[in-house]
C-alpha cells in the first residue's frame, strides 16, 4: 500500500512492542504516523535485556503498569497498539483504563482472556533471550530477507522469564468490551479468523464479547513492522479515522 495516512485529526498514540523488542522496533512506522499528524509514544517496556538479578520479579502485570503509566501521561484520550504479546499488554491497560482509551490496535495477536499468559519459551540464566528467526514458522518470517534479518538484529533483548507465562489478570466490569478493537492481522482475514474462532476456547469468547471489533489482514507475516511498516502505519491510521 503506496500514499499517505488520510486521518484529519491528531491522536496520541502508544506503541507497544512484542517479546524481546524495545521501543526502536517502531522506528520505521512512527514517521508516517506523525506525517499524519500523530503524537506517537513508542515504549520499551522493564526488565527488557536486563539480567536476572534485575528483572526477575518482572512480570506482566509490570508491563501492564508501564503501559497505563503511558496513557496515564498523555493527559487525555489514547489509542493503544500492541504487537504480538504487547497485545496482551495493550489488553490489560485497556482494561484499566478504559474510560482513556478511545481505540485499541492488535497487531498480530488477539485478545487474551483472563487468566492467560502469552506462550513458553526457554529460559536461560534466569531470563528468555531471543530464540532466533529460524524458531519460528515459515508463514512468520518468510518476508524477513536477510538484510532484514541482519539489520533488526541489534533490537532485540531477553525478557524477564515471568512475563511470557504470568497470566493476566482482567476486570469483571467488562468496560474493555466497549472499546473499539481493530485486529490487523498478517495473513488473516475478518471470515477466516471467524471461522477458527471456534477451536480457540475463552479466547473466542474473549474476542466475540468485544461490542465493536473489526479485523484487516496485513498480508505479512508476524513483523509488519520490520517487512511492511509503510502498510503497517496506513492500516493503524485508517483504523483511527473510524
């Protein structure tokens, strides 16, 4: 997708990164965001490549504070972007701050229900360092070429081992449920995400339970950011002018 942003009015936006990147993982979607006119807050989010010692009472609730922190020093309404298990970070300030959040952007991942963590990895010296691109699948990282690859290298950092499998822990109110949620999803439409829905347990529930909730398919793999950030940015700033 070629062109500028097309949304007439400014918002503050939070950038939340997913496992093992920091707040330079955005680099290349802020400018087309702020091109739009956009106060764009990219985060690096605690313990992030700190050894053991430092890091190892970090958990997701951590995380989750930093993020509200974000919004909190806005001052006003935010939208808030979470890619991969960011969106479990983006949910749960969402559901702390729902009266300030007038939209929130899942990038790759969905929703997590209450009581789930993000996924399992490996631990090493008390901390999850990076497993590498070849960890994951094909349809991931096929559109990383090697520059790519090369080039992103330097960002990414271990994360305290508790995030990753700490579950979250999400109010009974259900005021996240009334904020906007858009799902831009890699290689996912709105009617083939549906049509799993049904194999994914409280995360469907979780996810049929939102009052305004609309999914785009990317056409990437799980890093727009890194192999399409010009898309990434448009789909974010397309979503806001909703």
């Amino acid at each position: 997708m070629s062109g500028a942003p097309i949304t007439l009015s400014s918002m503050d936006i939070i950038l939340i990164p997913g496992l093992w990147l920091d707040a330079s993982s955005w680099n290349e979607v802020i400018p087309p965001l702020e091109r739009a006119g956009h106060r764009v807050h990219p985060l690096t989010l605690p313990g992030l490549g700190a050894p053991s010692a430092e890091s190892g009472a970090i958990g997701i609730a951590e995380w989750v504070a930093a993020g509200v922190a974000a919004v909190d020093a806005v001052g006003g309404q935010a939208v808030v972007v979470g890619h991969s298990g960011g969106g479990n970070v983006a949910w749960g300030v969402v559901d702390a701050r729902a009266d300030l959040v007038s939209r929130v952007i899942f990038v790759d991942t969905v929703p997590p229900p209450s009581g789930h963590g993000i996924s399992e990895f490996d631990v090493v010296d008390g901390v999850i360092p990076f497993p590498g691109w070849d960890f994951f699948p094909a349809e991931d990282v096929d559109d990383l070429d090697d520059a790519t690859r090369a080039r992103t290298a330097s960002l990414v950092h271990s994360v305290p081992a508790r995030v990753p499998t700490d579950p979250i822990e999400l109010g009974d109110d259900g005021a996240r449920y009334r904020v906007p949620a858009t799902l831009l999803m890699g290689g996912l439409d709105q009617e083939t995400l549906e049509s799993e829905l049904d194999q994914w347990g409280p995360y469907a529930d979780e996810f049929r339970a939102i009052d305004e909730v609309e999914v785009v398919r990317i056409g990437s793999g799980h890093w727009p950011q890194f192999s399409t950030p010009a898309r990434l940015a448009q789909l974010i700033d397309e979503a806001i002018a909703r």
